[in-house]
C-alpha cells in the first residue's frame, strides 16, 4: 500500500485525494477481526476503532459542522468520545479507557465514516475555495499521522500475545552477511546557521514547522549509517544493561525500574534471537537497523 500525496490540490484532484487517503485507512484495518480492533494493550495506544473514528470526527468538527449548511452531526456524543485533546472544543473521553468503548462498534463506526465522506465530497463538489481546501489537507496529513499510529499500535497488541500473531502473513528474506553493511565512522559537521522551517504557502506545513528562521547549530559529528542489530547484539552481550556509564541518567533509571535488558520486541528463545514483526516472530536480522 503505497500513501498518497497530500499537497494543495483543487476541485476533482482534491476529492480524489481526499478518498484515496481514507481509503488507505480502511485498507489497514481491513484484515482486522472485529476484536483486534478493540484492543489496546496500554495507555499510550488506541484501539484501530477509535483511530478511525478520531479522524472522521476531525472533519466533522472541523469542516462539515463549520462549512456545510444544515449539516446533522451524525451523534453528538462522539464530540465528546473522538476528541483526541483539542481542548477548545470540549471535553475528552479518557485515553487510556478507549479500550474499554464497546460502544460504537465497528460497524457504527464504519457507517460513520461513509456518513461523513459522503457530506464531504458533497461539499466539496459544490464548494471549493481556500478555506476549505486548507481544512481538508490539514485533515489528510492529520489522517497519515494516524496511519502511522494505527500500524504502531497494532504491531503492540498484537505483541502482548504470547502466540504471537500475524498482522500480514508473509515471508520475509532475511540476510546476516556482515559483508552487506559498510564501515561505521563519524562524519564531523562545523558549527553553522541554517535555516529551518518553511514560508512556502504552496506546499503542506503544520504551524509549528512555519515560518522559515535561522538557528544556530553546534558542531557535531554524526555516524554515516545506522547502528544495526547486530552491533546492539554484541552491546546487550558486553553488559551495556549493566553499565551506567553507557545510559544518561533518566534511562538508566528507567531501564532497572522496568528490569530492561532487551529492545521492546526482542525474544531469546532455545538459545536463538528473535523479533516480533508485523509479520509475526521472525529470526532477528542482524543487518537490519535497531529500533524500539
């Protein structure tokens, strides 16, 4: 599945893009049972359900109840259950209770989806001006962002489960030729400014990425690649864990309150590493980048 494009578009092209990213939404919880929807295995994740729900409600909120005459709001208590933190509109559901919202199922939430893009592409086959084409780009690239989060937790409930289940159910080459990876060296950068940002009204920009400034940078130095698995491998096998010199001082709090020896998705079973994937458990690869 490949994420669409969401810069300033007009007229058709905006509707198009408008569907193909909700879409690509669908297309991810499309091979989700009813349940894996439902679940959130901690408070800093959300359920596929209310994902979806959230980001309907956005344009919603946002759009639809502002811009579009004689607009229903399709239930007015989902003002108060899909409201992420924007605290200006209101009061929020607690976050870390969305697990616990039976109620709207799925279905309902997916027939809130259809209600609101079909009063979205009605509106915007009638009206199209700056205004609303702003809304709607906004509410795309806040869609994307949610995609991003929907894969992230799904990948973590699914891998409180000691069965570890697949979300996609396909082989992945794996190669642990040391030949593949290059060298690492430290590449040293002088100290400069530079600009950051942008003041470019044409392509898409959060606020807080506008206006374009100068900063002042340090000098640093910075690795030509990734640390890979297999050298965090041979970290975790030097007592790195056990060392505070290695660990800023939060860290290594936090690393013996939660008795961390491992990343997140590591497992060491009859003497051989694994990660837990989308893909369900595979053989660590370690070629690939460390991550979690």
């Amino acid at each position: 599945m490949n994420k669409p494009e969401t810069n300033h578009k007009g007229g058709d092209a905006l509707a198009e893009c408008y569907q193909s990213v909700r879409r690509y939404s669908l297309a991810i919880t499309a091979q989700l049972s009813v349940e894996d929807c439902q679940l959130q295995a901690m408070p800093d994740v959300s359920p596929s359900k209310w994902h979806l729900a959230h980001t309907t409600w956005f344009f919603e909120t946002f759009l639809l109840s502002i811009h579009c005459k004689n607009y229903q709001v399709f239930d007015p208590q989902f003002k108060v259950l899909f409201n992420s933190y924007y605290n200006g509109i209101g009061a929020q559901f607690k976050r870390s209770n969305r697990g616990s919202l039976s109620r709207p199922s799925l279905k309902d939430v997916l027939t809130y989806r259809a209600y609101v893009d079909k009063a979205v592409l009605q509106l915007l086959s009638t009206h199209n001006d700056d205004v609303i084409e702003q809304i709607i780009t906004l509410g795309l690239n806040h869609e994307q962002q949610h995609q991003e989060l929907m894969l992230m937790d799904i990948k973590y409930n699914f891998s409180v489960n000691p069965t570890f289940p697949k979300y996609k159910a396909i082989d992945i080459p794996i190669s642990n030729n040391n030949n593949l990876i290059k060298p690492a060296n430290f590449i040293d950068f002088d100290q400069a400014i530079v600009n950051i940002g942008t003041s470019d009204q044409t392509q898409f920009a959060y606020d807080n990425e506008q206006p374009k400034h100068q900063v002042l940078i340090h000098l640093f130095c910075f690795a030509n690649r990734l640390v890979t698995n297999g050298e965090y491998l041979a970290f975790i096998n030097a007592g790195g864990y056990n060392n505070p010199q290695y660990w800023l001082s939060d860290g290594w709090a936090h690393s013996k309150n939660q008795g961390l020896s491992k990343p997140l998705y590591w497992h060491y079973i009859d003497g051989k590493w694994f990660e837990f994937t989308h893909y369900g458990l595979q053989p660590l690869n370690f070629n690939a980048p460390v991550c979690h």
